[in-house]
C-alpha cells in the first residue's frame, strides 16, 4: 500500500482510496510518456498534494520526468500566471475554472508565452472551451478523463488529431480497457451509444477502506464509475455527466453536463452550472446557476434552447445569476451547495 485518497465528496461523503505502490509508479510512467515530459519541462501545480491529481502531477510525474514543480498553497490566478511568467512554466493540469481564472487577468498572453502542454479534465470541459484555451495560451490544450479511483485514464498525446483532444475527453493511454454498459443491465451498449462507463487496469485503486464501499463499486473486476459517457469504434471516450447528476423531470432524464454546455454557447453565459430543483409535481426542475449576462432569464432561456433545436424539457426553469460558482478545494463546482441552495430558493409548495 502507497497511500490513501479521499474523494471529493462532490456527490456525497467523502471516501478513502488505497492506492498501491505499483499502481501509482505505473501511472506516472504512463503519464510523463503521454504528455511528452523532460527534464526541460517544469510543472505549475495549485491542486492539494492530498488530491490525486496533486498527487500524480506535482509529485510521481515530475519526479518520472526528473522536471521541476512550482507549488501554490492557494489558487490565486493573478499569482498563477505570475509564477508561470517567473518559472517559464511550460505544464498545467486543472479543471476549466482556473484557466478560465487565468484568461481574465489583465495582461495575461505576455505571461503565459512558456505553456507547452495544458491538460483539463471535468465536465466543464466543452470544445469551445478548448478553442478559446488553445487561442489564448498558443499551446497544446487537451482533455484528460479521471477520478481519483482512476487516475487519469484517458487523454491525448501528440500523436492524434487536434480535433479529438477538442471533442473528446481522449483514448486510454496504457493497458486500462474501458467499457459503456447500461446502467441497469450492465450490458455492454453499441459504440456511440451513452451509458456507464466501467474501468480495468492496473493504475486503479485496489479499493476503499471501507470494504462494503467496494463490493458495491466493483462489478466482476470492473470499476463502476458512476459517470455517463460514450465510446465511439475507435475507443475515444466522450463523457457526458454523472448518473447521480441526472434530473428526473416527470420520468425525463436529463443530463445536467448537455444543459450546461447548451448554455455556455449563448454569447451571454461565462460559465453555467445546472442541478436539480426538488418539485412535489414533477419529481426535479432544471435550476441553473449563471456566470454572465444578467440578462439572460428563464424567458431567453427558453428562445435559446428553442432556436437550438432542444426538447423544452431540458430548458431550464430557475436562472440564478452570481458572480462566481462556488468551488471544492480542487476547483470542482460545489453541486451540493447549489442543490442546497436551489432548494431552498424553490417556491412553496415545490
């Protein structure tokens, strides 16, 4: 045994992952090959070293790659692309709220010309989002897919198309084997089709503390991840939610990551994060929370996603404007907050 992580707890109480010592060297082999890493390169790292990607990226990769970090106590994006400018910082890993964080400080291009290869995983991971990165940072921008369970399992490498690093969240990068299975049948479902994907390989963890925890996440030796994705025929994978982020309205599934990213499309939304809002009659209402045009109501929202060609069920009934989505100590968005929030915002009666 190597260590033990704790999960987020993003969707629930937190768990502890053990790792083994094998694991963890096998993905940072793994890794510094996948992101072409050198001594020449050097690493910015603002996540916890008691997160995985803390972990993996400011710990096992640099020391595989013999390449110096810079660490951050606090994610501050003006201090962020201060120290890339100083350290001539040419490797980042993180979810898209803190480049976001980095585009928006004044100045920033002439700071950031050292970005060689800047990786993002979660589901705020969009194509336009990749776009943008790739103008501002005139690097290498890439989607990677993990958790702490399983350290990033997919991604791209210099290799593929430029188009699949946009449009997909990658291809396994080593020995694990994905597959996308119904959720209630584990049956596996055609390519293209969405489901739950389920992992094999020998960076995960060999289980939780907690022995029940892992009987119910292991099904036949492959890890149930619990989120909704789709693998094409050529083994690129494309996630597109949480099965527990799915709202229920009136026997509809909806997927919170597809509302979200219709959103972020509007010329008016900076970033959206959408949960479900508890209704006595239909089961869950889509509430979205919104950083943007305060103009944008639940009135535009519904010309938005009309002129997009979307089922109106999937359009959000309760718009939430703030000026920042609360964040996990790891830059994820806080959905319980939110759900706790939106709760409790729901008129009576709902």
């Amino acid at each position: 045994m190597a260590v033990v992580l704790f999960t987020t707890g993003s969707t629930g109480h937190p768990k502890a992952v053990l790792h083994s010592n094998r694991g963890l060297a096998y993905k940072a082999l793994s890794m510094t090959t996948a992101h072409g890493l050198s001594s020449t390169d050097t690493a910015l790292m603002p996540s916890p070293l008691a997160h995985v990607s803390g972990l993996l990226n400011a710990v096992l990769v640099p020391g595989t790659a013999a390449m110096p970090v810079v660490l951050m106590e606090k994610w501050d994006p003006e201090l962020g692309v201060r120290l890339v400018g100083e350290h001539a910082v040419s490797f980042m890993i993180g979810p898209p709220t803190l480049f976001l964080g980095m585009m928006d400080v004044a100045g920033s291009r002439a700071h950031l010309k050292s970005l060689r290869v800047v990786s993002c995983g979660g589901m705020g991971v969009t194509p336009e989002f990749i776009d943008a990165a790739r103008q501002e940072f005139g690097a290498t921008v890439k989607r990677t897919y993990g958790s702490t369970e399983a350290p990033t399992i997919t991604t791209c490498t210099a290799g593929d198309g430029a188009d699949k690093a946009r449009d997909t969240d990658g291809h396994s990068v080593g020995d694990a084997v994905i597959r996308v299975v119904d959720p209630v049948s584990n049956r596996s479902v055609p390519a293209g089709e969405r489901g739950e994907v389920l992992l094999r390989g020998p960076e995960l963890f060999v289980g939780y503390a907690d022995e029940s925890q892992t009987r119910e996440a292991v099904r036949r030796g492959w890890f149930a991840t619990g989120d909704l994705g789709t693998l094409d025929d050529e083994g690129w994978l494309t996630i597109v939610g949480r099965v527990k982020d799915l709202i229920i309205r009136a026997g509809e599934n909806i997927a919170s990551a597809e509302v979200e990213r219709l959103l972020e499309l509007h010329p008016g939304v900076r970033q959206a994060v959408v949960v479900g809002c508890p209704d006595q009659r239909v089961g869950e209402r889509v509430a979205a929370f919104i950083v943007g045009d305060h103009h944008l109501d639940v009135e535009e929202c519904q010309r938005w996603f009309a002129a997009q060609g979307v089922a109106r069920f999937k359009t959000p009934e309760l718009v939430v404007h703030v000026e920042e989505i609360p964040l996990l100590g790891i830059g994820k968005p806080d959905r319980p907050a939110l759900r706790a929030r939106v709760a409790a915002l729901a008129p009576p009666g709902r």
